[in-house]
C-alpha cells in the first residue's frame, strides 16, 4: 500500500476541498489511513518531505543559496544563530572551505538581501550569496516495484 501511495503522489495532490480523500477513493482507502499511513512514511524517514514545492519568484520574492566559512570550533553557536531567522529554510554542513550553505527565502528580493545582511552582522561572517539566475526543472522518476523488500511497513 505504501508503494501505491507513493507512486500515487508523486504526480501531483489533487486541488480539491478534501485531497487525501479522494487520494484514498483512487487507492481503495480511506482519507485517514492515506494520513496515517504518510505520517507513518515521514516518522520512519522513507519519506524525508512532504510537501508543496513553490515557485516563488512568480509571487515576486526570491531563494537564495548563502555559504559560510564557519570556525570548526564555532559551528553549533553559528549554526543556533542561523537557524534563528525566519527566513532560512534549511542549513547544511559540507566539508569544504565554504562548511555551511543554508538557503533564504522571503517575500522580495530586498527582503533576502535583508536577510543575509543581517546574517552577517549576527555572525560576523562574510555572507557568500548565490541567487538563483535560471531555474531548471529535472524530474527524477523512480520506478516503485511491488515485490522489492523494503524493510518494515
């Protein structure tokens, strides 16, 4: 069931009043176990996101991917502050010079910029920013194969 329910989202939610509903009336089952059973997929981390994806650029704001250079010895106390802004929608750490990227979403441009100039002055780091100069949209579709041992469900 997990599978069909995974292959089954992955086009797309219906728009309609109640979507896990009619998810569910596709699939031979009810709206509350396609909830449980999704809350179940993002518990156990089969599913890592559930969500809408959002072209914000159409609404007039904007994603931008920062870095940091972050002192190895400071990179919990930076990573608090970071995290702290609203406008910061995930942060992760790489092996690299530049150690942490995080990406900032607001509602203008100015509003971003805002953002990681206040970023900047609370960590007192250099904001390394890379907004986003063309969008591409590469689906990858993986088959979900009935049969295939994928662990407890």
């Amino acid at each position: 069931m997990d599978l069909m329910l995974i292959d089954r989202l992955h086009d797309a939610l219906p728009l309609t009043e109640r979507p896990f509903a009619d998810v569910g009336a596709e699939l031979g089952i009810s709206e509350d176990v396609v909830i449980e059973r999704l809350r179940h997929l993002l518990a156990r981390g089969t599913l890592t996101r559930f969500g809408p994806l959002f072209q914000i650029e159409r609404a007039g704001g904007l994603f931008v991917l920062a870095a940091l250079e972050v002192p190895e010895g400071e990179f919990e106390r930076i990573t608090a502050i970071v995290n702290a802004f609203p406008e910061v929608a995930h942060n992760y750490r790489r092996e690299h010079q530049l150690n942490m990227w995080f990406v900032v979403a607001a509602e203008t441009r100015e509003a971003a910029f805002d953002a990681l100039a206040r970023i900047e002055a609370a960590t007192a780091l250099k904001v390394h920013a890379f907004p986003k100069e063309r969008e591409y949209f590469v689906e990858l579709r993986l088959p979900v194969t009935a049969g295939v041992d994928h662990g407890p469900v």
